[in-house]
C-alpha cells in the first residue's frame, strides 16, 4: 500500500460516487489490547458487503491520518485513522490505517463486486 496521497484518493471516492458499491469496514484492536495488557479494553467493528449508493465522499485531513466520509441518502459511512490505500487488480479502493508497529487498526474498502477474500 501507498502513502494516502488526499489528491489522489478523493479522485478514486469520487469516481465511485452515485455507483452501487460494495464496503467494507473494519476496525479494531484486537488482542493487540489484551496482549499487552490483560485490564486493555478491546474494541472492534466489521461490515463486509454492505451494498450501498453515496452521493458523495470526502477524505479531509492533514499529517499521518486521515477520514474518510461517505453520504447515504439514509445516513454516512464514516472511517478515521486511514494512513494508506491502493487500487487492487479488480479496480477495488483499499483504504487502512495501520499503527506505529504496522498492525491493521482500521480499513475501508470500496468495490463494485462483493469481497470475496
């Protein structure tokens, strides 16, 4: 994965816009929390194939992270921490956030056919 390069990545959002799309949305620390800390409170999200349309999105942010939003018509996806992204070979938008230590904390991905993997 690259960099977030925000130029680049609202142009990716942006061309995925009023499509139905496929997210997915994970968030966690997992037993990154308990394993160095047995009292450490873990925390976690998963959304996989949720088949959606938004009107618009938008990646704000300055530094190391960056949040990603997306309008429903009903509401908004919204992801926080993404510190880098990629175009997969099925033309997906991979977006994650990674700690200091390298370790998933967050991912938003967009596709226009389910996630299989």
């Amino acid at each position: 994965m690259d960099t977030i390069k925000i130029d680049q990545v609202q142009k990716e959002i942006d061309a995925r816009a009023n499509k139905e799309v496929y997210i997915h949305l994970e968030t966690t620390n997992g037993a990154y929390a308990s394993h160095f800390n047995q009292e450490a409170y873990n925390v976690g999200a998963f959304i996989r194939n949720a088949n959606v349309s938004y009107a618009r999105g938008k990646i704000v942010g300055a530094g190391a992270t960056y949040r990603v939003g997306l309008k429903l018509d009903i509401g908004w996806i919204y992801a926080e921490g993404v510190n880098q992204y990629e175009i997969d070979d099925e033309g997906r938008l991979l977006m994650a956030g990674h700690d200091n230590e390298g370790r998933l904390m967050v991912a938003l991905q967009i596709g226009e056919k389910p996630f299989t993997y």
